[in-house]
C-alpha cells in the first residue's frame, strides 16, 4: 500500500447489523455537520465529539462519526483552497459546486446510515483511522 493509499481508501466497516439507537447516532454524526453552517467549525467538532462519546459503545455510529469527521476535514481544506483561488476567479466558480457537494453528500450519508448501511464518502482524506 503506497503512502497516498494510506489517506485514501476506506476503512472496514463494523460487521454485524446495527440496532436502531446505533443507527440513529450514526446519522446524528453525519447530520450534526451542518451545524457548521451556523458555529464556526461545528462541522467538525460535532463529529469528533458523538465519535469520542461513542467509540467503546457503538461502533457502528463511531465509525460514521468518524467518516464524516474525514470528509468535513476534507471540506474545509477544499473550502480554503477555494477561497484561494477566488484571487484567480477560478475559487468563484469552485466554491458553490463544494458547497453543493458538501450538502448533498452529508444528507445521503446520514440516510444511509440511518438504514443501517456504513456509508462512505466517495472523496475523502483518511486523516482519522
């Protein structure tokens, strides 16, 4: 496995089939995320905290908590890169095709957990294993 694999393929996901409490916080950790809108940085917090609070008792929502936490890190590094490159005018027409990505995909992560499916982004830095 090359260095750049390392960070970017998926984890395992949990085995077994989760109970409804397990899935519901699994999509509270993807839904969480948009608190981000509003608390500068809550996309990031929350996840960290629901993967903290849950990592010995759930591992099916530690697990979500924890690829939502991967991709709001990726987020926000695309969104700095974004703001960058609206000096160039490219960052402009960036930003909101993110933006747009960023919510689509985090809505469809927290259905898919709430159905009890480990949903996986389909980019995402693996900074958090």
């Amino acid at each position: 496995m090359s260095d750049f694999d390392q960070y970017t393929s998926a984890p395992g996901a949990p085995s077994g089939s989760p109970g409804a409490e397990e899935r519901q916080m699994g999509m509270i950790a993807h839904l969480s995320v948009l608190s981000g809108i509003i608390i500068p940085f809550g996309n990031i917090i929350a996840p960290l905290v629901i993967w903290q609070i849950k990592k010995d008792t759930m591992p099916f929502a530690a697990d979500q908590a924890k690829e939502a936490l991967n991709f709001n890190i990726t987020m926000v590094i695309a969104g700095i890169i974004c703001f960058l490159l609206t000096f160039v005018l490219i960052g402009l027409i960036l930003a909101p095709i993110v933006g747009i990505a960023w919510l689509v995909l985090t809505v469809m992560a927290g259905i898919k957990a709430n159905n009890g499916e480990a949903y996986r982004y389909p980019f995402a830095l693996r900074l958090i294993s």
